[in-house]
C-alpha cells in the first residue's frame, strides 16, 4: 500500500487548487482554522488531514465536494471497488439510521473517498484477486 502517495497527491491538490484561486498559505491557513505551517505540511504530504478538515479546506478552495482534491483515481491503480465503509453511523435494516451529524450527502462522499484512495500493490489490475 501507498499510504504516502495518497498525502502527496492530496497535498498536491490543494496546492494546485489554492494557487488557482490566488490565495497565499496564510489565507487558506485562516479560513481553515490551522497554521500556516500544517498547510505547508499539508501540501506536501508530511501532514495528515482529518475529515473535518477535508472538508473545511475544500469548502474553503470553493469546491463542491471534499472529493475533487483527490485525484487517485487518474492517478493510482485500483483494486475492485468492493470496499465497505464503517464511519460509526450506526446502521439497521441495512439503512444508514440518520441519527447521527452526518449528512447522507456526507456520508456517501466520505464513502467514496475511501473508495477512491485505496491504492493497490504496484502491476495489480482492477479485477484481479
């Protein structure tokens, strides 16, 4: 598994993203509520994004979901997309229980990006056990 890859091009992403909208580390760092110094971590990967983050940097970069930052798709292999998700939503009848702060909207983005950035061993192909 290529856990630092996913950091780098995560990184990568929204440095792309914040230099496109011209805003410095300083800005984006102040709308996001964290250092200057963890953006640039962020942005080349040493710094790990929680959730809540995610989605704060990319309401920020004026995106419409935290799913456009990663671009694992384009960018790494994939294994089958049989992932199953647990985010602590408790489930019953084989429905998420909206009991929770999540969103179903939020929910199935933060199923997505789980889906999206699980890298496979380097010359695995998608369909392969």
């Amino acid at each position: 598994m290529v856990v630092d890859d996913i950091y780098k091009l995560l990184g990568e992403s929204v440095a792309a993203r914040r230099k496109a909208l011209s805003l410095t580390q300083s800005d984006l760092a102040k709308l996001v509520g964290l250092s200057r110094a963890s953006i640039a971590n962020i942005e080349v990967g040493r710094q790990k994004m929680l959730v809540h983050q995610l989605y704060a940097v990319a309401t920020a970069l004026q995106l419409e979901n935290a799913g456009q930052l990663l671009p694992m798709a384009q960018r790494l292999e994939h294994g089958p997309s049989n992932v199953r998700v647990h985010i602590g939503v408790p489930e019953s009848s084989g429905s998420p229980a909206m009991t929770s702060n999540v969103t179903a909207r939020q929910r199935a983005e933060i199923e997505n990006l789980v889906s999206n950035a699980r890298p496979t061993r380097a010359g695995s192909k998608a369909g392969k056990s």
